[in-house]
C-alpha cells in the first residue's frame, strides 16, 4: 500500500509542473521572466524526487532523495533569482553557492530524514534550516510578489495582485517551517498549506491567462 507521504509529494510534484507550465503563455506574451516557471520545474523535481524516496522505502535512498531535492531546489532559487535581480552574474554566483552548499550539505550536514506515521520528516540541521528559511523568504518570496504585480497590472486585474501575493507569503511561510519541523502535527500543516496555496494559484494562473481586459 502506498504511504501518504509518497502521495503527498506526488500530487505537490504534479502541482508545481503544472503550475510552472501555467505560465506558458505569459511567458510567450513578455508578462513574466522564463527564469521564473523554470524555478518551478526545479522544485517540482524536488518533490518527485522525495516521492521516490519514500517509495524506495531504505534509509539510505530517503536521505540521498532528501539531498537530491536540496539541490534541484538550490537550482531553482538560481532561475528565481533572475527574475528578481535580472543579473546574470548573480545567478553564476548563487549556482556556485548552491555547489558549495551542497558539498557542505554532503559532507558534513548528510540528511538523515525518516519515516513517521507515513510522512516524511525531514529532520534537518538547525543550521541548514535556517540557511534554506532565508532562501525561502529572501529570495523566492520577493520574487513570487514581484510576479503577482506582474500578473495583476500586465492582464489588467491588478486587484486581483493582492491574493495572488497573499497566496504566495502564507505559502512561503509554510515552505520556511517545513525543513526544520520534527513532528507529524507541524510537517502536516505546513505541507498541506504549501499544496493548497499552489492549487489555488495554479487555478487562478490557469484562468487568469484567458482573461484580459
């Protein structure tokens, strides 16, 4: 029987490419960056890879999923990161950054997630959760409120900019808690808040497309 963890992250996998495909067309219309669905593709993968994880079921495959996400993440705050500085150089910067965290993490930081009534948790170093709460909030939340203007004043909705971002800040909230929560409760919580924020953004990205005034 497949755990819920396992179809947690499948579902938010499938949300995030999908979200990120939503932004097909404004893409091709010069509303928003391609840096920008690309970030979503990366964390997308990252999901997928933890539903792989859990399904393998060992403690080693678990751990190396867990890394794997890290870094595909990493790659994704390196597409973001174009979309809120516009900086090529930067960019360069933050993919060597996010080589260097990922030694670290490797090294001396090595995942050690597990398994708790069929939720991952994932368990993770103080240091390395406090280092991924300020990629979260620093980079891809200034970024996501950056697109919601975007989207709101480009399509001529601009009211509709406020619940775009709303949206996007309790997700990114939630985002920052879930690497260093350890118990069932908070891991559930913030992950289900992560799911529903993006479904209703990917509704909204979906519909809004379709509409201009």
């Amino acid at each position: 029987m497949l755990s819920l963890g396992f179809v947690s992250f499948l579902v938010g996998g499938c949300i995030f490419l999908l979200y990120a495909f939503s932004f097909r067309a404004y893409v091709q219309r010069k509303i928003v960056s391609g840096w920008y669905p690309l970030a979503f593709y990366f964390l997308g993968a990252a999901f997928l890879s933890w539903s792989v994880g859990m399904l393998a079921g060992s403690v080693t495959s678990l751990a190396l999923s867990v890394l794997a996400g890290n870094v595909l993440i990493l790659l994704g705050t390196a597409s973001i990161s174009l979309v809120l500085f516009n900086n090529k150089a930067l960019a360069s910067f933050t993919v060597l950054a996010a080589i260097a965290f990922s030694i670290l993490r490797a090294v001396y930081f090595f995942p050690t997630p597990f398994i708790q009534g069929g939720i991952l948790i994932f368990n993770t170093q103080a240091a390395v959760a406090v280092a991924y709460a300020l990629v979260f909030i620093c980079v891809w939340l200034p970024a996501n409120l950056k697109v919601g203007t975007q989207l709101g004043n480009r399509t001529g909705f601009p009211d509709f900019a406020f619940l775009l971002k709303t949206l996007f800040a309790i997700s990114t909230f939630a985002a920052a808690v879930l690497p260093a929560a350890k118990t069932l409760p908070v891991v559930a919580g913030a992950f289900a808040t992560i799911v529903v924020c993006y479904g209703a953004l990917l509704a909204a990205t979906f519909s809004l497309r379709n509409f201009k005034r």
